[in-house]
C-alpha cells in the first residue's frame, strides 16, 4: 500500500491518497504503512455530513480492514467517491470478523467479482507447514483439524483444566520473554482470566496492591496491563491522543480514581492522565482478550481458548493466526451448550468434532443480496430435499411397515409404541436402503420379528435394525435393485396414496435437477477437491464429479479432499464407502491390486 500510494501521487499529487479504517486502532496502523494521516471512518463520514471534507477528481480513499466496516458506511463513501470521480480501494480479510453494524459488503464484491486480487503468500508464520493450515481455517477445509493435531497444537480436556493449560503456557511464554496473548470467546472468561492474572502478579511483587475500580468489576494498579476501550480525542499524547483497543501499563493509581499510565511496550515514558469517569466506564484490563480485540494484532504466541461449539469459524481463523511462532487452541470437551432437556451421556464431543462444528459454523453476517442466495441454496440442498424426502417416505410407508410387523407377529400395542419412537424412522430408513440394495424386505423383516426375544426390549426400532442388518451382511441381495436417487437417497416403492407420492416424485426432481447445477458449476468453476477427476476421460471425469458433489451437498463437507474424513455416523459411513468405492474404480491404477496402488487410492480419496 505504501507504493500504491507513491505511485498514486506521482500522477495525481501530494495529498491524493486518503486512508480510512473502520477502528481508530486500524487507522493507527494504516497511517504507519501508508506514511500519511489517516481517521476512522465514523470520523471522516461525521466531517462529510457536516460539509467539511469532501472528495476531488482523482483522489484515491484506501480503506483498510474493510470486513470490519459496515455496509451503509461504505455506500456512502463509494457513493460520494464515484460522484466526484474518486476511486475507492477495500483492503482486508473477508475470512475474518465482520463489522458490528450491518455488514457483509466487502465479502459480496469479494465472491461477486472474479478479479479480487489475493495474496499468494502468507508471511507472518515462521512455520511452512502453518501457512498453509492457516489458509485452511480460513476456508472452512476440515482436513486442516488433522494437522493441527499432528503438530501438538491442540490441547484437549475439561474446561477446567483447559483453562489452567492455555494459562500455564502463557504466563510461560511472558516468563521466556516473548510476546503473547491469551484469547477467550467470552467476556466472562476473558474477566476470569484477567483477575487470576492480576493476582499472580501481585503474590509476584510485580503489580502494587491497592487498585482503582474498573467497569468490569476488577481492579487495576501500578504494574498492571490495561486496554482502553472508548475513543477520546481530548486525552491527547504527543502526536496521538485516546483510541478504543490502546494497551497501556499503569504507573499510578490515584486516590480520586484516575489511573496515570503510559504506553505498553513504547520506548518512551511519557505518561497520561485517565479521568476517573472514563477508567470507572472504558478501562479493562489487558492480560486476556477475546478474538475480536485480537483481530488485527501479531505477537510471538497465541493460546485460544474453546470452550463452545457456538463458536464461529472467523473467531477460530482469527485467534489461530496472531502468533509468528506458534498459535495453539484449547478444546474444552465437556461443554455441550445444551437445553437441560437435551443432554444425554452417549454424546461425547473430542477435539476434532468441536473444531469440525466450528470450522463449518460461517458467523459473517452477509449482505441482504447474499442472505437470500444462501437460504434458497440451503432449501435447495440434496440435505434438505433428502430430510423431506425420508419423512415424507416414513409416513408414506408406514402402512407397509406395519403390516409386515404384524406379519412377524407384534402384538398391535407394541406396534403403536415402535411407531412413536425416534428409533422407528431410523428403522424405516435402513430398510429402504436394504431393499433399494437388492434385499428382499417382504421376507426379511416379517423373519427377523419372528426370532423372539423382543419382550421387554427398552429400544425395540434399534433392535430391530441391528437384527436386519446382521442378517441382511450373511445373504447375497438379488441382482434386482432399486435405484439410488442422486446415487444416495433410496427411493421409496409400494406407494399407494397419489398425494404421497406425487410430493416424493416432486422431490426427486428438484434433486436431480440439484445434482445436475452442482456437476455443471463443478465442472465449469473447479475447486481444490476437483484433483481426484485430473487424468480422467469426460464420461468418467463427469461421474467422478458427480458421485462427489452428490455426497458433499448431501452431507455438507467443506474439506479439500473430495470426501472429508471417515464419518463416525452409520448413515453417512454407508454413504461415504458407497462414494468412495465409484470413486475409486473410476482411477487409472483401478485395476492395479497391489497394496502400494491401493494406498495410494485411500490417501486420495
């Protein structure tokens, strides 16, 4: 940006470039880069209004952090720009956190155009292999969880003792003389983390006893790190004056409720004098923060805490980024974030799968435009239209279903109770997926009920699918199968109600025609998962496109190899084999059975 603007001026003058971010902080930051003044952009749009700073032909506004700045913000600069015949530039993350008002713009025009120029290399991290992860949290690639684990970076455990690592290792890394920072999603935790770290240092001699009171409840006196959080161009210091997200180290607590501080980590001593008002409103200290007050900062190492899986995708890429050496999150695997109603014992979260929910949980808020776009891709998903389809063909089939217990010899009350059980419609699903394989289910379900030994069974409808899958693995299915809808949805036969019938053709339809956009869009605008298909013929190149865009919109894998991980689910396990037994006979080296060739297939797929 800094040549930009040199180059900018010579062919437009002194004075051409104007630089805005959304924070005081950033522009800070961006006034450092660029060699020129610079404000926020509240700021600048205040002095517009007001008729004091306008635009000229030729002049050139930078906008920096540009994910952080809202929609109605930036409409109006750009508005106005292109009135006076100025150009404006967005520069930022659009993976990173969004702005606080209304946002999701510089994110549009960054999907909506094909020339966004990126960066093509990352370098802030000392570690090869972690600029390329980094890339990976960034797009939501689930395969990255892997590698995180391989190089220790993440930390797993009980809240509690999570809590006690990430802080353990921080205070660590300030012991060793490196700069770091302890990252929280919460501000609860961030306040707890903060009062433990004031009171070490104090039993340390490193911070005075007798404090002033904080907004949050602490205290903060000489010694202590302290940020501010509230803009205030009356307390000037030097050529700077009081910006929201400043860090400073206290030298005085006074008795009237001020703190006298000075820059953190400046060379220089001056000090400033921080009302009591504003310490009692906008003062917290500075030891933990939370990811939205990291954004934008770069330290030796940093520790993120992950106690949610509420947590967002652009929290996580945010807090795993801000270390040069190292960056190192830990997982607390005992927090579920349930309704009291919904716990149960069975649902053990582990690191991977809280990151996995993370990486796929998006929290940047999108632009009207894109809202709309994405709710009708979302009703419009192979998930979606085969969770209506499998409901629809549960009801549709019950009939069936019942008759063929009843032929097995349940009495009618038990038939009533498996019916209204979350198990039955698990049951039901399976047995389409036998009878679409070949299985004859007229005869099997009718056998298996006919065993016995269902008295007094506490889940009948998951005994019941065990039995007709343990069965259903000892018999060769007939060579007559019912096809695959989309090649994973078993289509639903014996239909006699025409209403029924009629929604489950309709969606059928709307499938194919879904898995017909996908191969297309695949095939046109390749993706990082499309290198299993290079090498391929057309017909097989499109097959191989369209087993894999069928299983990832089924299933929602963001990950860059075509499957994603081996899934833990029964369903979903079914459905990837399937996808990947396709996928790999369609290799060239299918034909080759020997172990290194068949590796070599599984690492690829």
């Amino acid at each position: 940006m800094s040549a930009l603007r040199r180059a900018w001026e010579k062919r437009h003058g002194s004075g051409s470039v104007i630089g805005l971010a959304p924070s005081a902080a950033a522009a800070d930051v961006l006034a450092g880069d660029l060699g020129i003044s610079t404000e926020n952009t509240a700021k600048w749009l205040h002095e517009h209004r007001r008729g004091n700073w306008n635009l000229t032909p030729g002049q050139l506004v930078i906008i920096d952090e540009a994910s952080l700045a809202g929609t109605l913000a930036l409409d109006t600069i750009a508005t106005h720009a292109a009135e006076a015949g100025a150009k404006v530039l967005l520069v930022g993350d659009w993976a990173q956190l969004a702005a606080v008002d209304a946002g999701g713009a510089f994110g549009m025009v960054v999907r909506d155009r094909d020339d966004a120029p990126e960066l093509t290399d990352v370098r802030r991290f000392r570690n090869e292999w972690e600029k390329h992860a980094s890339l990976g949290l960034r797009i939501g690639d689930t395969d990255v969880i892997d590698t995180y684990l391989d190089h220790d970076r993440i930390t797993p455990g009980g809240y509690e003792d999570i809590l006690e690592q990430a802080y353990q290792a921080w205070r660590a890394d300030l012991a060793a003389g490196k700069a770091s920072v302890l990252i929280a999603e919460t501000l609860d935790t961030v306040s707890e983390l903060n009062t433990r770290a004031r009171t070490d240092r104090i039993l340390a001699g490193d911070v005075a006893l007798d404090g002033v009171r904080l907004h949050d409840g602490n205290e903060a006196s000489r010694g202590d790190l302290i940020i501010t959080r509230q803009n205030d161009r009356r307390l000037a210091l030097g050529r700077g004056w009081l910006k929201n997200g400043d860090r400073w180290t206290v030298t005085r607590a006074n008795d009237d409720g001020s703190l006298t501080v000075r820059r953190a980590h400046s060379k220089w001593r001056t000090t400033i004098t921080l009302p009591a008002a504003y310490v009692t409103e906008h003062v917290e200290l500075g030891y933990a923060i939370t990811a939205h007050r990291a954004q934008g900062s770069t330290v030796d190492t940093a520790h993120a805490i992950v106690h949610s899986p509420e947590m967002t995708r652009e929290s996580l890429y945010v807090a795993m980024t801000r270390g040069r050496e190292s960056n190192r999150a830990y997982i607390a695997t005992d927090e579920h974030h349930l309704e009291d109603h919904q716990h149960r014992d069975d649902l053990q979260m582990t690191a991977r799968s809280v990151l996995y929910g993370i990486l796929q949980h998006v929290g940047a808020e999108h632009s009207a435009h894109e809202t709309i776009t994405t709710e009708q891709d979302m009703w419009g998903s192979l998930a979606q239209l085969a969770a209506e389809y499998d409901t629809i063909a549960q009801e549709a089939q019950q009939d069936r279903w019942v008759t063929l217990l009843e032929h097995g010899g349940l009495t009618p009350q038990a038939i009533d109770e498996l019916v209204e059980t979350d198990s039955f419609g698990i049951l039901t699903t399976e047995l389409r997926r036998l009878e679409a394989d070949g299985h004859d289910i007229n005869d099997l379900l009718p056998r298996i009920t006919r065993a016995g030994g269902l008295d007094g069974v506490e889940d009948l409808g998951s005994l019941l699918r065990y039995r007709v899958q343990k069965v259903a693995a000892t018999y060769q299915p007939s060579a007559r199968r019912v096809s695959l809808i989309a090649g994973l949805v078993p289509r639903a036969t014996g239909i006699t109600d025409p209403a029924m019938r009629q929604a489950l053709q309709e969606r059928e339809q709307l499938m194919q025609q879904r898995l017909d956009a996908l191969t297309t869009t695949a095939i046109e605008r390749p993706e990082p998962w499309m290198s299993i298909v290079d090498g391929l013929d057309p017909d097989a190149r499109a097959t191989a496109v369209r087993v894999v865009a069928a299983y990832r919109d089924r299933w929602g894998i963001t990950s860059t190899s075509p499957l994603g991980p081996v899934p833990d689910d029964d369903a979903k396990r079914i459905d990837y084999e399937r996808a990947r037994g396709l996928l790999a006979s369609h290799q060239p080296d299918q034909q080759d059975a020997s172990p290194g060739a068949q590796q070599r297939r599984s690492r690829t797929l």
